[in-house]
C-alpha cells in the first residue's frame, strides 16, 4: 500500500511508498520540496475482557491462607514432645542444629517480621540486623511465616510499605534466616 497525497506547490496526486512517511521528498511533476505524511496507524483488534469474579477471588484467597495456616499448624507440631523427639533424632546439621530457642523466651514474629520491614524502610540497617538475629532464634517459625506472607496474592500490609519493595524487604530477611 502507499501514501497518497497532494503536492502543496502544482496540487497534483502524488504516491509514495509507506516507508517514506514523515520523510521529505521531490514532487515527480514540479520537483517542490514535499513533506510525506506518516501513513494512518492500522487499527487494532479489540481484546475481549472477562470481567472479574470476586466469588473466584475470594475463594483463592481464602485457600491461600488456609495454605499458610496448615504450614504454621505443622510447625506447632514440631513443639511438641513428640515433635522435639523427632527433631532430635536428625543427625548432627539437620532440624536439631538449626533450633536455637531460648527456653522462656517469646518472640512475636508478625511483630518483629513487620519491626524488620519498617527498620528497612528507614534504613535503620542496625536495627533491622537486630531484629533478624531475634526471628533467627525462633528456628524455622519465621523463615515459614515470611514465605508463607511472599506466596499470599494480598500480604497484610507491612508498615505501609509498597508490595515490590515489602516483597524485596522480605525475601532479603529469608536469605538472613538461612
């Protein structure tokens, strides 16, 4: 296909091909200097939008945090006798070398994993190495807290904190976890 259009100087049809739109050239007839015009765009094909299923939604969420709380309930089994027996039968380097609570110490890791977020946000590298060591002490409990917040479509919100950069925040606290 090719760009018609008039020449400004002797108004005679001119045709061009579609590679010289937005080029100068020589009107064949008069020899005028004539600017070409960009060939009109092509028009697009309409996509077809689905419109969004809340029901669908809601239940992927629900499944989602379902999922995390299986993974925490699993991790409480691990404190108990049985779970401790099993935990101290791993060879040297295993789940037992890897435990490092403190009897009699509480540690609330929503609560620290979001003191961590915020001491990032402000880049308060001091405080946010602190509180990693502190959730480092819970053994796995954090590292499956903080994955369990990095696999939910909607994490609870952190400190006010964009979900890319919380999202940066977090998978930088499970490299620190090991």
């Amino acid at each position: 296909m090719s760009i018609e259009l008039h020449c400004p100087q002797c108004e005679k049809l001119i045709r061009a091909p579609d590679n010289a739109g937005g080029k100068h050239g020589k009107c064949p007839y008069c020899e005028a200097k004539v600017y070409i015009p960009m060939p009109p765009a092509p028009e697009e094909e309409e996509i077809r939008i689905a419109p969004l299923d809340l029901e669908a939604e809601r239940r992927d969420a629900e499944l989602q945090r379902e999922m995390i709380r299986y993974a925490a309930s699993l991790d409480k089994e691990k404190d108990t006798p049985m779970g401790a027996a099993a935990d101290a039968a791993v060879p040297s380097g295993g789940l037992a070398s890897r435990r490092m609570e403190v009897p009699g110490e509480v540690i609330d890791v929503p609560d620290k994993v979001e003191e961590f977020v915020v001491a990032m946000r402000a880049s308060q590298l001091d405080v946010a190495d602190r509180v990693a060591k502190e959730l480092k002490r819970t053994g796995s409990k954090a590292r499956d807290y903080v994955e369990g917040i990095m696999l939910d479509p909607a994490p609870p919100p952190l400190g006010n904190v964009p979900k890319p950069l919380l999202l940066g925040f977090l998978k930088q606290l499970v490299q620190r976890l090991g």
